[in-house]
C-alpha cells in the first residue's frame, strides 16, 4: 500500500482510514521486534523534530523525544513551554508555530485550545502532529491505546470497553472513542461512566453512534459493569479545566478502581489509564495481571516511532 501519512500531518483520528491504522500498527509491531532485539534502527538520521508543548506533560513529551532519538533523529523542545517562548513577549501562537517550522523537520504540538492543532497544521512549513489540544483530540494517544488493546485481546471480535471519569475534557477519550467505532463499528459496546457534569461530548456520542457503536450512559460504576467489561479505561479529573475549583473538588474522588470492584470481573480484563493518574486507580491494582497503564507507556514509543516513520519517508 502507498504511504498515507508521508508528509501530511496527523491532527484527528478522522483524518485516517483503516488501512492506514493498520498501517501504523503493523509498523509499530515492527518497532517494538527492532527495539526488544536491541537492533540498530537508523531510519531518520538526518532529520530534527521540534516538540512545542505549550501544556504540561511528562508521558506523551518524552514518549514523543525518545521515539525520534530511537529512530536516529535529533529533537529539540519548548521544555519550558510557553513561559520560556516569544508568547510570553505577546507573540502568537501562529507566528510561534511558522518560525519553529522554518528550523525542523517535524513539529509535535501540544496546546491548550482545541483549534491549535489545526491552526499549526495550516501555519506550519512542515508536518504536525498534534500531541493534545485542549480538550479536543489525542490522536497518537488512541492508537497506542488500540495497540495495547489488541496485544492484550488478540482474538476479541467483540468489545465491551468502559471508559469511567472526566469523559467531557478527556481528549484521550474522544479520540479512542472514535478510533473504535472505525475499526470495529457495531462489534463494540462503549459503556460511558461519569458524573452529570463530566458527561462525553454530544459531537462525539454523534460520531461514535454514526459509526454503529452501541452506547450506554450511566453514573455509577458498579462490580456488575466491571464484570462485563473487557476494557476498562479510567481517565483523571482534569483540574485545570475548571475555573471553579469547589466544582472540581466535588467531583474528583467520584471514581476509584480499587480490589473490590474488580472482584469477579473477567480474567482477561485490561485495565488501562493515559496516565497522569491522581486517584483513580489503588496502587494494589497496579500487582495484578490486569493493569496494563505501564505497558501503554512502553507502547507508546513503539507507536509514535511508527508514525514519525511514516510521515518522514516515503515507503509504505
Ligand atoms: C493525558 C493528556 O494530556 O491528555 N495524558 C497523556 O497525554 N497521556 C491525560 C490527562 O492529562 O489526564
């Protein structure tokens, strides 16, 4: 197959076919064999990635850098964000993004408004991939997301997978909610769990019932949903989305994943987080078989070096 990705960049899940994930998740596998067997993986060598995150981050900034280094390229970053950039001179985020991109090759950009990515795509000399804006998407997120899910559930032709939190800022969420009703449609049964307040986005409950998801709300999350759930997907409450934070402080402890609700659920239950987590998962989680949040990690790097890959060179 031709190269989708090669040098367009990548802002939503929307902006990819099936094929193409495969693509990216076939390559990813690749990535993850080279890196295990400890092969050299000079793919890159002579390009340069410019990470502006303009939004705090550990995971996804040094997921980003380290799967470029590990392809043989170089990375330069914003580190101290926006306080350390020309913004804090009155520059705009336009003007911020134009000049970056007359220095690298490929900009990873993380802000907090849900159109940033799409303004750096239009304003940028070279590709951008968009590592998180505001509460909009988290595209590169979702497919490590889906790579871990199927290396966990290789034979599963249907889904019960319940997402439980702040499903109304989680742009990790949005995004997976998405790539899940590409790739499996009706074969997928997304149980929603979140207080009033933090409810999906109707835009995305559209999108995900327009691609024959079944959907289901609820606001508690009781053992009988653990017990039929394959994926279970916990996100943090998002406390520098609120402007109240008596409102936050109301809600932030409304679900915990702890012993007792996973008594009984199935054996293969996967249990996943985008990580930051605060308090939603008990650490005793974190010895069983079904947490998978530390392999998400590792298998972000593979994922993000397949993506890098494919938007840089040209074969497929
Ligand atoms: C999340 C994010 O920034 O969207 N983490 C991540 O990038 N892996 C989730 C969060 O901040 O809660």
């Amino acid at each position: 197959m031709a190269n989708p990705l090669y040098c367009r960049s990548f802002i939503s899940i929307q902006d990819l076919s099936p094929e193409a994930i495969d693509l990216i998740l076939e390559r990813a596998r690749t990535m993850e064999h080279d890196v295990r067997c400890r092969r050299s993986i000079v793919r890159v060598p002579d390009r340069i990635m410019i990470r502006a995150f303009y939004e705090a981050s550990t995971h996804t900034t040094i997921s980003f850098g380290v799967a470029m280094l590990r392809l043989g390229g170089q990375v330069i970053g914003l580190d101290g964000g926006i306080k350390s950039s020309s913004v804090a001179k009155g520059e705009t985020f336009e003007d911020a993004i134009e000049t970056l991109s007359c220095m690298g090759d490929i900009l990873a950009v993380r802000d907090k408004t849900v159109e940033s990515a799409r303004v750096a795509s239009t304003v940028s000399r070279v590709p951008v991939v968009n590592s998180g804006n505001g509460v909009g998407e988290h595209p590169t997120q979702a497919l490590l997301d889906l790579y871990t899910i199927r290396e966990r559930l290789p034979n599963a032709d249907y889904l019960v997978v319940t997402m439980v939190g702040d499903l109304k800022h989680g742009r990790t969420v949005h995004s997976l909610t998405q790539l899940l009703g590409l790739m499996y449609g009706k074969r997928v049964m997304l149980n929603l769990v979140s207080p009033q307040a933090l409810k999906m986005p109707t835009e995305i409950k559209r999108r995900a019932r327009a691609m024959r998801m079944s959907l289901k709300e609820h606001d508690a999350l009781t053992n009988h949903l653990v017990r039929e759930t394959d994926v279970l997907y916990v996100t943090r409450v998002q406390k520098e989305r609120f402007t109240d934070i008596r409102e936050y402080e109301a809600l932030v402890d409304s679900y915990v994943v702890t012993m007792p609700l996973i008594h009984r659920c199935k054996k293969s239950l996967v249990i996943m987080h985008p990580f930051p987590r605060v308090y939603e998962i008990d650490r005793a989680i974190d010895k069983t078989p079904f947490a998978a949040y530390f392999t998400q990690i590792e298998n972000g790097v593979y994922v993000r070096m397949a993506i890098l890959d494919l938007i840089l060179r040209p074969s497929a």
